[in-house]
C-alpha cells in the first residue's frame, strides 16, 4: 500500500492509543496527549487542503517554535504536501529569495511579519499568506479550528517529497534539498533503534524547529517510540537544569554543553534519570566531551549529519564514545573517504568524505545540474567535509572542503556576507573567516579594504537589515591589503591565525 509510505502514516502507527500518554508537556506542566495530537492533526491537514494545498505542493514556513508549528509539520506530511521550514531570523530580503525558489502555495508567517510577508506574496504571486504566532494563534489556528478531526493520510510513494530544506552551498544562492518520505522514515527508524529507545524515554526538546536536528531527528525518533516530549520553545541552561532530573534524553548543538557546563548546578545527581546526551551540527571540542564526562558521568554521544542526508554516522550506543570523532556510519550508510577525482583512499588518508545510502536526498530543487555535480557516478554524494576513517571504521570530521562556518550549530557561507559587504559604501574588497569562539564554537570575523571613514559599527548595523543575526560578523577590521597567494587567492588561513584570538584572548 502506497500510503504505508507517508511517514505520517508510519509515525502515527506508533503513538500510543492512551488517552493518558502524552506526546507533548509544555514548561507550564499542560500536556498534549497522543490520541489528541492526531486530532489536531487532522485538523490542521483540513485546513490546510481547504487553501488548496495538495501532494507535492510546497509550504513555506517562517514562524516561532510552537506547538502548533509541529501541527502544521505533521499536517503537512498528511496532506502529503512538502513541508518548507526558514529559520526565524531570516530577513524579508532572504525569504524572498527562498519563496521565488521553492514557489509555494501556502506561506505561513508571524503575524508581526503580515505585511512583509504578503508583499513577497503578490510579488511571487503566492495565494494564500497565513498566520500563527509563538503561542499558536493566527489565522491558521483559526482555520484548523473549524475543521472536522477526519482526514485520510494521502498515499505517497518512497520518493516523493516530504520535505525541502534550504541550504547554502559553497556557490551561489542557498539550495533546498529535496527530501523524501523514504529518506527521513529510514533515517528515524535507524536512530530510534540504533539510540536504543526504549518504553518511558522522555525527551528534552530545546532546538529550533526549521532545521534537520530539532525537526527530523528529534521529533520524528520520539514519535515513532511514543515518548513524551517537553517542550521548550528555545534553549536555556537554567530551565534545562531544572529539567534535567525529570528526563532521559537530550539532543543538542555544542554550544548546549557548554552552557550547561558554565552552571554549578550540573553534577551526577541532577542527571540521575538520564540516558542519554547527543551533540551533532558541529564539532564538539573533545575538552567539552571530557569535562561533561568528569561533572556528570556521562560520555555525550556525537554524531554527524547534514541537511542532505539527516544523519551520517554516529558514537556507538553501547561501546566506546570517543572524543573526537563522529563514530561509525549509520547500519544502512556506506562511507567512503575520497580524493579530489572520487578515488577512494586507504583508511587513515585524509580526503572528503563520500556518502550513499537510503537517507541520502533527492537532488537539489530546481538544480539538476548542480545535483548532477554532487553525486559520483556511482550513487555516492560529496559531502563536502574533510574526513578520515580509521582502520575499525570510525569516521573523524577535520575541516571541511567547502568554505563555511559553523555558529552555535547554524550554518554561514562566507561568500553570501563578503556580497553584502562589497554592496556597501566605500568597501573596495572583504573576507570572511571563521575564527574560535567560546560560546557558538565558532564566530564570523570580517576584514575589509576601503576608505579611512568605514566604521564597524555602521557596517554590522547595514548588515543587520539585509542578513539573519547569526550571520552578521560579530566584529569588523580594517586593513591596507587583503593577504593573497601568487594566484591572488585571499589567503584565509592567514586571516584566521591573525584574528584567531578576538573572541578567546585571556579565556
Ligand atoms: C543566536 N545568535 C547567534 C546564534 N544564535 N549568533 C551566532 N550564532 C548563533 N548560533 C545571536 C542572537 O541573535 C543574539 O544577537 C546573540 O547572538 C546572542 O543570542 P543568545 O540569546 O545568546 O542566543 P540563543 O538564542 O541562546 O541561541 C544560541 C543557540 C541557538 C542556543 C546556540 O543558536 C541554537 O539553538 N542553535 C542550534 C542550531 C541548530 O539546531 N542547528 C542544526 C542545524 P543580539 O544579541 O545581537 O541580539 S544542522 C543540522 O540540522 C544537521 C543535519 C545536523 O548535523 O544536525
Ligand atoms: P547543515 O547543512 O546545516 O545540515 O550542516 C551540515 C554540516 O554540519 C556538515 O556538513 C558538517 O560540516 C557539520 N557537522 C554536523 N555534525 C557535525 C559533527 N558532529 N562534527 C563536525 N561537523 C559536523
């Protein structure tokens, strides 16, 4: 049966019929229970075939993390509709990008962001702007309200859409990777077995909602083993300390740790029920990984993944989780190390990191040629991330081929700000490095050539208006010259060891 494969049909397959088990328990203690999510969610699938939305019709989504936005994730999938999440912080310049491209039907949107919104709209000549807002009002909520709680699952196939997801590559504009329902069904049935979840898991959920980590895998694990989920609309060490004793499981960025780290409170006691502490989305400092294990007991399990393909590989469950590395390839994931034609490399060499596997995306939306370049012949896509596999298999991440910096776990694309920059009046030529940061791990440093009158400030608030807040560089310099090679490449390593310290000096 083709409905069997909507991932909705697969995860409701799994909620608990109690009407005692909840899904969901916000940090005011109400719940939502499972049989009453799929209520809800029919009614929001209602809804949203009522604005005409039908399988393979994109949604655009760019509103705070609220339980209604998991609604509308969840209906989406039922409507066998594609589900597009943009980060909150993008700005009306960058969303516009995203709704020329993806060219949805429905846009749903703060209702702060109305008249922004629905002016990309009518530009792009998108029908419906809807609203919800952190606590899950707005005109869809509203809608959803008036429906009825029947709705039969569309039927999808493995390979049609579920989902597209933006992300920026090393050229050009940001690309949505075109996920499937059979991509992120075998993703999460990996990880719920592979994490070992098991009756009475409790999750923490403090990641934003519009990417892979907090959507896919966290949402859709707990779903398919009926845990309860708490709720928290962002993160925050406190509220996560008060938590903590009450839960088994956490998935987070490194910047979790070590904010959590920088709290007295953390010790063994306080994490007496837990099970199990996940960092991915960017590398965890193996100085993190042991001091976590010296306050807490617990070696945190790191894994890697990409928008692309979900996740990678991972720490073992039971077994050694080593500092450093990123473990071993998922059951179902081939890996490869290669070098720069493809040629695989000998265990120990490093070189980019290949993937294959049932998680591996469709292609790039709109861009067959620029998928085409991806993949090798054989099936295998370029992660572009700098790799090594040891002898027993287990896969190191150090550094990465495409030019990108990693901020609290969000990713930044040089190219996209040094644009910006050089729009700007009286900047003549920019780069822009990564350089260390104690708390986003990494942190976005701008060097600019220009006239004598440029002032840092005017140029980070110039950028505030047309870039998202974690991209903008947190600081700006001046110099003469950019340093370049005899090609007349910027040297950006040069730049990096220069500007290594602004962030850490004296931490
Ligand atoms: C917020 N700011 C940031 C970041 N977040 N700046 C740089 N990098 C960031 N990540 C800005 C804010 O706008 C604010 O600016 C200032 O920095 C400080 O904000 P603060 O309150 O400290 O930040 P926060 O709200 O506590 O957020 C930090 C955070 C958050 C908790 C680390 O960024 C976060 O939840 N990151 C997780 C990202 C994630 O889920 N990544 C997964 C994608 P101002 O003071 O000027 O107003 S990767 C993925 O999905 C793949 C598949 C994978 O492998 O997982
Ligand atoms: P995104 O495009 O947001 O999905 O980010 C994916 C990128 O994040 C990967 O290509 C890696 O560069 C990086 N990444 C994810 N997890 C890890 C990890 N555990 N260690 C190092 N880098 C990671």
């Amino acid at each position: 049966m083709r409905d069997e494969h909507n991932l909705y049909a697969l995860l409701n397959s799994r909620f608990p019929a109690d009407e005692e088990a909840a899904a969901f328990e916000l940090i005011d203690g109400s719940t939502v229970s499972y049989p009453q999510l799929d209520l809800i969610v029919s009614r929001y699938a209602n809804a949203l075939a009522s604005l005409g939305l039908g399988p393979g019709d994109r949604i655009t989504v760019q509103i705070e993390k609220s339980l209604a936005n998991v609604y509308l994730y969840l209906a989406a999938l039922k409507c066998g509709a594609v589900f597009n999440p943009l980060n909150t912080a993008y700005t009306p310049a960058e969303v516009d990008y995203y709704v020329s491209d993806a060219r949805p039907r429905v846009i749903v949107c703060d209702p702060a962001a109305m008249d922004a919104i629905r002016e990309i709209a009518s530009a792009h000549e998108i029908d419906h702007v809807v609203t919800l807002d952190a606590l899950g009002r707005g005109s869809m909520a509203e809608l959803a309200d008036a429906q009825s709680e029947a709705f039969a699952t569309v039927p999808r196939a493995p390979d049609d859409l579920a989902a597209l997801v933006y992300t920026s590559g090393t050229t050009g504009r940001s690309k949505g990777a075109m996920l499937s329902h059979g991509n992120l069904a075998s993703n999460a049935l990996t990880l719920h077995t592979l994490w070992a979840f098991e009756p009475g898991d409790i999750l923490i959920h403090a990641l934003p909602i519009f990417h892979v980590h907090g959507l896919y895998v966290a949402l859709n694990t707990s779903f398919l083993n009926g845990s309860k989920i708490i709720w928290l609309p962002k993160f925050d060490a406190g509220t996560i300390i008060g938590l903590l004793p009450r839960a088994t499981i956490l998935m987070g960025v490194p910047t979790f740790y070590t904010r959590l780290l920088a709290d007295p409170a953390l010790d063994p006691q306080l994490c007496g029920t837990m099970r199990l502490f996940i960092s991915g989305s960017a590398p965890l400092l193996a100085e993190t990984h042991t001091q976590f294990e010296q306050r807490t007991g617990h070696r945190i399990l790191e894994r890697y993944g990409m928008t692309e393909a979900g996740m990678i590989t991972s720490n073992p469950y039971d077994g050694e989780r080593r500092a450093g590395t990123v473990g071993f390839a998922l059951p179902d994931v081939d890996v490869r190390v290669a070098g720069d034609i493809g040629d695989p490399l000998p265990h120990g060499e490093i070189g980019i990191l290949e993937i294959k596997g049932p998680n591996v995306f469709k292609g790039y939306w709109g861009m067959p040629e620029k998928t085409a370049e991806e993949f090798r012949g054989d099936g295998y896509f370029i992660t572009g991330d700098m790799a090594v596999i040891s002898e027993d298999g287990r896969v190191s991440i150090v550094g990465r081929g495409k030019d990108l910096i990693i901020s609290g776990g969000f990713n930044i694309y040089p190219k996209e700000i040094e644009g910006e920059l050089d729009e700007l009046d009286g900047i003549d030529e920019s780069a822009v490095v990564g350089v260390p940061h104690p708390d986003f791990g990494e942190s976005v440093v701008a060097v600019v050539t220009g006239t004598s009158a440029l002032d840092e400030q005017w140029i980070i608030g110039s950028l505030a208006q047309r870039l998202a807040k974690f991209k903008v560089p947190k600081r700006v310099f001046f110099v003469d010259e950019l340093p370049r090679n005899t090609m007349g490449k910027v040297q950006k390593a040069d730049l990096r060891s220069r500007y290594a310290e602004t962030f850490t000096a004296g931490k």
